[in-house]
C-alpha cells in the first residue's frame, strides 16, 4: 500500500469549497459573527498574504515589523468550547467562506480519529506524519510565485485532545508522546515553508491540549451557549416562517434559557438539532403547529449538560 492511500485512508473524507451546502450551513450558524470573522481572516491570510501588504501599504506604509509578525503567526487556530456551540460546524464550512472571498478553491481534509491507530509502537506517528505529508503535498502545488495561492488546503482535527493531549500528564503512553511530537513537528513544516494551509483544532478540553500545540495556534476561538439574544434570532429565522409571533418567539427564548435542571440553558445543536423537529414532528402528519405546544415541547426537553474537563 503506497503512502498516499495510507493517507487518504485517515481522512474521513475530502470536501472542496465553494459549495452551496457549506454556505447554507454556514449562513445559518446564528450569533457566531466574531467567529466567523476572526476565523476567515485568519484562513484568508495565509491564501493571500499579499491583501494585507496591500492593506498596510494604503494605510501605514512604515508598517514593516508588525506586518512580519502578523504573517508569520503560526498556520493553526482552535476552537474550544462547550459540546453543541457551534465549533466543528464552523469548521467544516468556513472554507466556503475564504473560497468565495479569496475567489479560490479551498480542500478540506478531516482528519478521522482513527489516526490514532491500534496502540501498535510507531503507528501513530507515521499516520499523523503521512496526514501532515500529504496536506503539505497538496499545500505545496498551490503556493503562488506572486505570494497570492491558487488554492488552500485546511486539515481539521475535531476531539483534537484526543490526538494532542498534553505530554505533561505522567499517565500518557509514549506512542501517545511521539504522536504529538509529530502533530507539532507537521504544524512547524507548514509555517517554516509558508504554505496555503491551516490546521483546525476543535476542543472541549482546551486545558487538556498540550502547551506546545496552544503556543503556537494563532488564535484560540472560545464558544459558549447561545444567550438570549442569539437564541431569539435563531428562533425567529427558523419559526417566523410558521407565522410565530414575536411574543410566542419570546416564550421560547425563556425556555430554552437558564433553569433549574439546566442553568447554563440550550446550546446551539440543542436548539436546532433536537428542539426545532421536535416540534414540527409532533404536529406532523395531522395537525398544523401551534405556538403553545411548542412552547410545551421545550420545557419538557432537558438541555444537553455541560462537558466536565477534568483535566489538570
């Protein structure tokens, strides 16, 4: 078997942007604009460095250093927060975003969990390594002579704790040590040879990432639980459609918020993975759906609960 099928072998599979299906996903991720923003200029930066020379040329033409520095920051960011905030969807999607600005292809690659291998000495290593050879591989072709890409390669690692735990935890086996000196050694490679491509790593453990991988991400993204505002916009983007009116909207802001058995309230996917079907479901095939009954089907519904990190 030849590296590349080794490789291909680790992703759960390949997806290209622009995509319509992304966009969609993307516009619907309600309350997360900073995320968005933040994320897509950090992406967009590393395809065309050449926009924010231009940028810094019409408006601080003596900006030399810290244009340096800004371009050279490492080629990584994380997206850490509580289960259901929105973190692994934004990263399957932003791509679409940085293709359509940059008006560029951009490849994900996500990385399946079954990099960790069998526990079999050396294994990991080689499969985080071949991951990492492959993206700088596909990277490589598109890097531009002008400093602007003809595409971009993004690998996304989700449950990123899984595969860069923190080596300071005496417990760790030592494949599991040699796994995230090649996580960290692929991460460099990438930023040493000034590729169009950009690691991903998505968390609800942040305190369990290993210093080393947190130093050098470019910007650590923090998610939480929709507040009421975001829950209203999306409650109402989602039901207005259904003739709900501002106040049933408002019932459902209250009931999806902060309560006994859930003081933190609903996360995203709580909303629209679970609450929304449920309650067209419930209506469905016979009756149409009634604002009341919505407002019944969320107070009866628990929130999913926090994610305890344990780590120390």
């Amino acid at each position: 078997m030849n590296a590349i099928t080794i490789t291909e072998g680790i992703f759960e599979r390949r997806i290209t942007y622009p995509d319509f299906s992304a966009r969609d996903r993307l516009s619907r991720l309600v309350g997360l604009d900073d995320q968005k923003t933040r994320l897509t200029k950090v992406l967009s930066l590393l395809v065309n460095p050449t926009g924010l020379e231009t940028w810094a040329k019409q408006n601080h033409p003596q900006m030399k250093a810290l244009l340096t520095t800004v371009l050279r920051r490492p080629p990584l960011v994380v997206l850490a927060g509580d289960v259901g905030s929105g973190k692994t969807e934004l990263a399957e999607t932003i791509g679409d975003a940085v293709a359509r600005q940059e008006d560029i292809e951009i490849t994900l690659l996500p990385l399946s969990l079954s990099a960790r291998g069998q526990g079999r000495v050396g294994e990991m290593t080689q499969l985080i390594t071949s991951a990492f050879d492959y993206a700088i591989s596909e990277a490589t072709k598109l890097k531009g002579a002008s400093g602007r890409a003809r595409g971009g390669i993004i690998l996304l690692v989700d449950e990123a704790d899984a595969l860069a735990q923190s080596r300071e935890n005496a417990q760790m086996h030592h494949e599991d040590r040699a796994g995230v000196n090649a996580f960290i050694r692929g991460i460099d490679r990438i930023a040493s040879a000034a590729l169009p491509a950009a690691v991903i790593m998505c968390t609800n453990r942040l305190s369990a990432l290993d210093p080393a991988v947190k130093r050098r991400a470019a910007d650590i993204l923090a998610f939480g639980r929709p507040n009421a505002d975001q829950r209203r916009a999306l409650l109402t983007t989602a039901l207005s459609e259904l003739a709900f009116s501002p106040g049933d909207i408002e019932k459902l802001v209250v009931a999806t918020g902060s309560r006994k058995d859930s003081p933190l309230g609903f996360t995203f996917s709580d909303i629209i993975q679970r609450l929304l079907p449920s309650i067209v479901l419930d209506a469905y095939p016979r009756n149409p759906v009634r604002p009341a009954r919505a407002v019944e089907i969320a107070v009866l519904m628990a929130a999913t609960p926090p994610f305890q990190d344990g780590a120390v």
